[in-house]
C-alpha cells in the first residue's frame, strides 16, 4: 500500500482542486434560503457519485492483476492523462459562466439541490480523471479489507474537501466563517481558468510520467 499511496495521495488532492464545486457550495451558503441544508444537499448527492465512482474502479482493479502496475491501469492512466490534457485546453478557451440570480424564499428544494451535486460531480471530468486512477490503485494494492477501507476513506475525504468544506465551516463557526469564505470565493472566480487548466496539465504530465514506462 505505501508504494501506492505515493501515487494515490496526489491524484486525491488534484481531485479535491474543483473551482466550479467550490464556487458554488459558497454561493448557496451566500443566499437566505436554507443556504446550510442546501450546501449539505450538495454535498450529499456528491458523495453518492463518488461512491459509485470507487465501486467501478474497484470492480475494475479486481480484473486485473494487484500489487504492481499492470498494463490496462497503466493504459487507463494514459487515457485519463489524455482527457486531462484536452480538458486543460478547453479551460483556457471556455469564458467563465455567469451564474443566475434566483429568488430567495419558498421551499429548500431539498431533492433538487442532492440533484444539483448528483450532477455537479458526475459531470466533473477532470475530477472524475484523477479519482477513478486513485481508487484503482486503492483497489489493486493487494492490502488487507481494513487497510482498503481506510485508504478508500482517505481518498473520499480529500476529493469532498471542495463540497464539504464550505459547509462544515459554517455549521462550525457560523459567521465567523464568512469573510474567509466570501474572499476564497472572489479568490476563485478570478482564477479558475488558470487553476483548472493548470491542474489538467499537471496531472497529465504526472499521469503519464506513471504509465508510459509500463505501456512502452
């Protein structure tokens, strides 16, 4: 598993680099209606992607052999290195989106906000890119169910911080978490170009760097 983990870490901590979810979780947190069960909604419907995404990868590492890198993880890497390089591309050319305006009171709408993050996280390529190889490695490290199920933690934990971290710290410390989270969140929508399109190259470099020597 520790061979491993020197590879599952940092794709962990790219997959936890999404603005778009940061951005948003801030943005239900700054609206009067039900912004903390909202944020949490999000959250929620995040993890079930996420979950789904960790069953795949593992149903995926036990067809191929564990313990050392094999040639299809290896071409899975390759591929995902690939996609991050074309998404790195299309986040320097693609102009920020205009969120809209909604208006504030009525229902929470609950179900259509788990919806939202259902969505947000099963339509993040770049993500989804780094998740799939880290937990594949979780998957194909040959260690016992405990050590897996911590290491599956680890990796989920990491990949929410940008959808969980937001809300925990205003459940936590209430309005003293504003300020910090209104400048992270004006941080991030000045920057998520350049941090999304640098996270795609990055991690394609790093990706193909792991692979290549196995695919070649």
């Amino acid at each position: 598993m520790g061979e491993h983990f020197g590879i599952v870490v940092p794709l962990a901590l790219g997959a936890a680099i999404s603005p778009t979810t940061l951005a948003l979780q801030l943005f239900v947190l700054s609206r009067k209606t039900a912004p903390l069960p909202r944020a949490w909604a999000i959250a929620a419907g995040y993890t079930v992607v996420l979950l789904v995404m960790m069953v795949i990868a593992f149903a995926f590492a036990a067809s191929t052999d564990s313990g050392s890198q094999s040639k299809p993880e290896a071409w899975l890497k390759l591929a995902c290195a690939v996609g991050l390089a074309i998404l790195g591309v299309l986040a320097l050319r693609r102009p920020p989106k205009q969120r809209k305006e909604e208006p504030e009171g009525g229902d929470p709408k609950l179900g259509r906000f788990f919806a939202i993050g259902l969505a947000l996280m099963a339509t993040n390529l770049t993500t989804a890119a780094l998740y799939l190889p880290a937990m594949h490695d979780v998957g194909d490290a040959g260690a016992s169910a405990p050590g897996v199920g911590l290491a599956a933690l680890v990796v989920i934990a990491i990949t929410l911080i940008p959808a969980v971290a937001p809300p925990l710290a205003v459940t936590l410390l209430g309005e003293r978490a504003r300020a910090a989270l209104d400048a992270l969140s004006a941080f991030s929508a000045r920057h998520s170009q350049a941090i999304n399109a640098s996270v795609c190259f990055g991690f394609a470099i790093f990706l193909a760097a792991v692979s290549l020597p196995v695919v070649l």
